[in-house]
C-alpha cells in the first residue's frame, strides 16, 4: 500500500514518522498531517526555537517528541531528514522492519499534482550547487517563466509541490538528501563535480559517489556532466535514464558535439540547436557571468544546459544571467585596502572548493580551517602552494591544514589563531593584512565547515566582513587618530 502513496492517496490510515524538525522535516510532517495521515516527529533536539515549531505542528495533530532518544515508534513509513545519517540507528531499525525511507525528495515527488505537475530540473554535486541553482532559476524567470528554487535551498520543495503554482521547478540537491529516493523522475539532471566531502556522513567517497549518482535514475531529456570530471561521466554512463535521454556535456573548453563550451570568450551551445554536428549557438559571453572566475563560468554553462533541456531560448539565458545576483559568501569582493583586495569565499566548506576559489587568484593570503570532516589538505596544498603568499589558520581542525602546508609549502608564512570564538576573525584578517602585499587578495575560503566556531559558513562571512571593515577604519601608515 505504501508503495502506491500518492497525492490523491487515502492517507488516514498511514502512520507516519518524520525524523527531524528542520525546515524539510517540519514541511513533510505538515503537508503529512494535511492530507490526514497520523504523524509523529522525532527529534533529539530540544530548544527554544525547536518548541516554537513544535507547537504550531501540534495544532495542526502532529505528536512531536523533541529530545528523543528512543527506538523508532511504530509506523508504515520513516521521512527521514537530510542530516541523519544513512547509518543512523533509527534508518537501521526501519529497514530491519521492512518500513521504507523516504527523504523530501521522495514524499514530494509523490506529492506533485497529479494532472500537469511542474517538471524538476535538479542540480547536485560536491560545489556550486547553489549558485548554479539559483542561475538557473534567473534564466528561467527570464524566459517569463513561473518558477521557484528548493530543496536544499531555500522553500521546501515539499512546501512547493503542495501549492503547485509553477511552471517548472529549479531543485537544489544535497548528496543526504539521495539515499532515500526511489521513482523521482526529473525531466533533465545535472552533477556539477565530485570530491571528497561529507564523507563523516556516509563512511566512504565510494558511498558518496553512490549517493550522488542517484541523481540520474529515470532522468528524462538530458543527463548533464563536467566533461572536466570523469567521475560525472562514469554516472551517466552507468545511470538507468528513460529510453531517449541524451548525455550532454559541458567544459571551459572548445565544445564537442552535444557539448555546452567556451569559444573565445562566448558561451556556446553544441547541444540543443538542430544541427549540432555543424553548427552551434551563442548563449552569452563570459562578461555575462558575475563573478566571471572559471568555475562559475562552469555554473553558468551547467545551469543554462538545464535550461536549454527545457526549451529556454539563447536571448533568456543571456539575460537571466545578467540579471543573476550572486548570493552571499560566494567569492563576493569585500573591499580593498592599500592595493590589497579582500574576498569572501566562506560557503568554500571542503578542500575542493577552496581549490576552485584561489585558482580565480595569482596571490592570495589564504584564511582557512573549520572543522575538516574527514578530508585531507595535502592535495590541495600542492596545487595551490605556489600562489600561495601567506596563510593564516583558525578552528579546531587548524592543525590538518598546517600539517600539509609544513609538508608541500614549509616556506609560505603561516600564522595560526588559536581562539576558538568568533571575534578571532579579527585577528585573523589583521594577521592577513600583515602578511599581504598590494596586488594580493586576502581570501576567506576556508575549506572546512563553519560550526566549530560559528552559526554556520554565513555568520563566518559576516564576521570576517565586518573586521575587513574594522581595518579599513583603523588608522595607519602615519595616519593620526
């Protein structure tokens, strides 16, 4: 019976159990209560904040259990949250029952109208996710379209499909959120790149390409991949896509047949016009993506390859991308003080997007460190050593990051901030500062999770433009105060 649940189910004799109290957890036991289906939400949190939320689910005859420690109640099916592991216990109890798991993904896509229900175009991958997403969303705007980003960003796609008054949806896809999905069939899928990250979630990079792969099944018009990353090639290669699906690729290079490209600063479609094998169409310049640096000049072809499946024209994608407005922390220009640029980067939370940050920079002070989540430095700290001008190191795991530089860079001076609270931020850009010369760029690309020290990679942003904009008020070379 489960496995035939749909939007216009009789779901009033469906015990449900929704793990988790988050903005997806909270949308599913919601939209589960509405269409009457009798809903228990676990969670082993318990705050302020927490049972605030609480209480407006138990209006509505959800049974929360904040601070929850137990076995898993009993039910007919588990909604789990994106930030339960695949390994938690309670997962591991349900599928000993022979209760089915279901992330977001899966109970909203089984909750779509069931009469012309909005397609997905769906983004994944290790780094851009969200900027391409949100680009995505713009070209399709631009093409007078009724649209909307969720998932693992912004609106609850759950929320979405339950007030489905959109043309198509531009999906956000976070690697926890794919364990859990078993018919969702988007009408084109993208995964941007693959590298070593939340590997404390699922044990293994194997488990994590596994996880991402997903993304593919059942894909109907266009699978896209990083011809850069055989590992996004090797998923589509493998993927089970319905019967007429086509492998588009997109590169920072000449583009080949089926390919999205660069061709002397244009951005270039080879895929999607009716002669591709000779001839292909501009789409926009480089000039057109803001920043132009090259891996979001790789966002911007991914994201217009989605577009493109969906029939968007060449003069909308120039224009979304036009009016696309970078969200926060995304290698966003702070200032610049005495000749020496400073640069947010703080959603750069694993080694890979650090990585694709200082590559947009000849000279770079480097502020970085967090907490690691499994990921070694070493690789990274070779590739990059010799733009390397400074680093300047804080958070718990700091000492992972110093090791590889002592191995690979041993002459880049280092400083290293052994507070653990916040404001250390200011004397990490102090220290920065002291290290730079003008022409350099002070970057904030931390290559690690924010949650050691702060709220999360924004509050981290925030801190470090706020003591950027300390040390530009400060007096110096022989100012008087």
């Amino acid at each position: 019976m489960i496995e035939s649940l749909h939007r216009t189910s009789d779901w009033s004799a469906v015990n449900a159990v929704v793990a988790g109290i988050g903005v997806a957890g909270f949308a599913c036991a919601d939209a589960l209560a509405q269409l009457g289906a009798r809903v228990v939400l676990i969670d082993s949190g318990d705050s302020p904040a927490l049972r605030e939320r609480a209480e407006i689910l138990d209006v509505i005859g959800v049974d929360v259990r904040l601070g929850f420690t137990g076995g898993l109640p009993e039910c007919d099916v588990l909604i789990v949250s994106p930030g339960l592991p695949p390994t938690s216990p309670i997962i591991g109890q349900a599928r000993d029952q022979g209760v089915p798991v279901w992330g977001e993904l899966e109970l909203a896509w089984r909750l779509r109208p069931a009469v012309s229900p909005a397609p997905w175009l769906v983004v994944t991958g290790t780094n851009g996710k969200t900027t391409t997403t949100l680009m995505l969303e713009s070209m399709l705007r631009a093409a007078g379209l009724r649209t909307c980003s969720a998932g693992n960003i912004g609106m609850s796609l759950v929320g979405v499909v339950m007030h489905d008054e959109v043309d198509v949806i531009a999906v956000e896809v976070g690697a926890p959120q794919l364990p859990f999905v078993t018919s969702m069939s988007p009408l084109a899928s993208v995964c941007l790149n693959i590298a070593d990250d939340h590997l404390d979630h699922f044990g293994t990079l194997g488990a994590y390409v596994a996880a991402k792969a997903r993304i593919y099944e059942q894909t109907q018009v266009a699978a896209i991949y990083n011809v850069e990353d055989e590992r996004t090639r090797a998923m589509v290669e493998g993927a089970d896509v319905i019967e007429g699906c086509r492998a588009i690729g997109f590169t920072l290079g000449a583009p080949g047949l089926s390919m999205l490209g660069i061709v002397e600063n244009l951005l270039i479609d080879r895929a999607f016009v009716p002669d591709r094998a000779s001839s292909a169409q501009e789409l926009a310049s480089i000039e057109d993506v803001r920043p132009p640096a090259p891996h979001n000049v790789a966002n911007a072809l991914a994201a217009a390859a989605l577009a493109r499946a969906y029939g968007v024209s060449a003069v909308a994608i120039r224009e979304g991308l036009r009016a696309f407005v970078p969200a926060s922390h995304r290698i966003a220009h702070v200032a610049t003080i005495d000749g020496v640029s400073f640069v947010d980067d703080s959603k750069a939370t694993n080694a890979h997007a650090a990585l694709t940050s200082m590559k947009a920079f000849p000279n770079v002070i480097w502020i970085a460190g967090g907490m690691a989540k499994g990921q070694n430095f070493d690789e990274l700290v070779q590739t990059v050593g010799d733009r390397l001008r400074g680093v300047v190191l804080l958070g718990v795991d700091r000492e992972l990051i110093a090791q590889a530089l002592r191995r690979h860079a041993p002459s880049v001076p280092t400083t290293v901030i052994s507070s653990g609270d916040p404001s250390a931020m200011v004397d990490a850009v102090a220290a920065a500062m002291a290290l730079a010369l003008p022409g350099d760029t002070v970057l904030l690309a931390p290559g690690c999770a924010s949650w050691d020290m702060f709220r999360d990679y924004g509050h981290r942003g925030d801190e470090f433009a706020a003591a950027v904009d300390m040390l530009a008020a400060a007096p110096r070379g022989g100012e008087t105060s």
